[in-house]
C-alpha cells in the first residue's frame, strides 16, 4: 500500500506538470519536474507515515481516517510549498548578487560621462540585466511622478534586497547632498 502511494505521487506530480505545459512537455520544464520530484516524494512519503496513514485494513476505513488522509495531503502540499518559495527567493537573492558588479559598473560608466543621478538612472535603467531592469524602472517610473530621485531610490533594498544597499546609499548620497561618487565607493580606483 506504501508503495502504491508513492507511485501514484509520483504519477500525479508528473501528470501536473504534463497538464501544465498544455500536454506538450520540453525543457526546461523536465528537468525542472525531476529535480522537484527528487524533493515531492521522499516528502510525501515522510507525511504519510508521519500521518499513520498505514495503520489499519482499507476496508474498515472510517471518518478519521479520512481527515487524516485530508490533513497528510495538506501538509504535503504546504511543505513543498514552502520549500519552492524560499528556492525562488534563494535563486533571485543570488542573481542579484551575481548581477550587482555589471550595474555598478553601469553607473560608474554613467557617473563618469557626465550624467547626474537621475539622467544615469534613466540611461541606464534599460541596459541593466534582470532583476535590475524592472526595479530601476519602477524607479524611473516613480520619479516620473513627482517623487524625488533620492526618495525612490530608497525603495530598491525593498525590491532587490539588503544587497544593493550599498549602490542606493551612495547614489542617495549623491543625490541629495552632492557628494562624488568615488568618495562613497561607487567609483573603482578611488579618483576622480
């Protein structure tokens, strides 16, 4: 019976991402159902046991078993929840880190033509890669708006994380009360 339910996790965890990709399954959504499949069965099979779901006949199954059937599903599905969301979370934290050295230089280049913040904010805006591109353009689009450079660049540790605190401190800084770049270690060899 254990592992008949296994299985039939399985089989259901394939069938879902078969119906997800419209019945046409490809990379990279196979790769990324085995290695979820890697995590969903040995979950599984931890909250069915876990759940005492193997401890009477079938046959003289009654309401509680039933909610314990119930509640086993739940957590199961809860749990990989879980994990998928801090996966995600982990992923994009490290883009971010992976990403942050090409914008900084992005704005060195910039700060470094001429541009103030807000003109190097906008030309640079378009040429960052993701997730940068959408934070900064939700930036631009604030100061669009009326807020002040300085006050929207406050937002983008909200959006990307602790990470590129550094990079809108600084630009801040030199926002709001003019101070070089290289002096607040934007700049790379400490000159202007």
């Amino acid at each position: 019976a254990f592992g008949h339910d296994v299985f039939a996790a399985a089989v259901a965890w394939v069938g879902l991402y078969w119906l997800r990709s419209n019945l046409d399954l490809h990379e990279p959504q196979l790769t990324d159902m085995w290695r979820t499949l890697a995590w969903v069965l040995p979950l599984q099979a931890a909250v069915f046991l876990v759940f005492g779901l193997y401890r009477g006949l079938w046959r003289f199954a009654s309401l509680p078993d039933l909610q314990r059937i119930v509640l086993a599903a739940g957590v199961g599905a809860w749990g990989f929840g879980v994990w998928r969301c801090r996966q995600r979370e982990r992923a994009e934290r490290d883009l971010v880190q992976r990403t942050l050295p090409e914008v900084v230089d992005l704005f060195v280049v910039g700060i470094g033509a001429g541009l103030n913040v807000p003109l190097a904010l906008r030309a640079i805006a378009p040429l960052c890669p993701a997730p940068f591109d959408g934070a900064l353009h939700a930036t631009v689009a604030e100061t669009d708006l009326g807020t002040r450079t300085a006050d929207a660049l406050e937002a983008l540790p909200t959006r990307l994380g602790e990470t590129v605190r550094p990079l809108s401190s600084a630009l801040i800084a030199s926002e709001r009360y003019g101070v070089p770049l290289y002096t607040v270690g934007l700049g790379g060899s400490g000159g202007a």
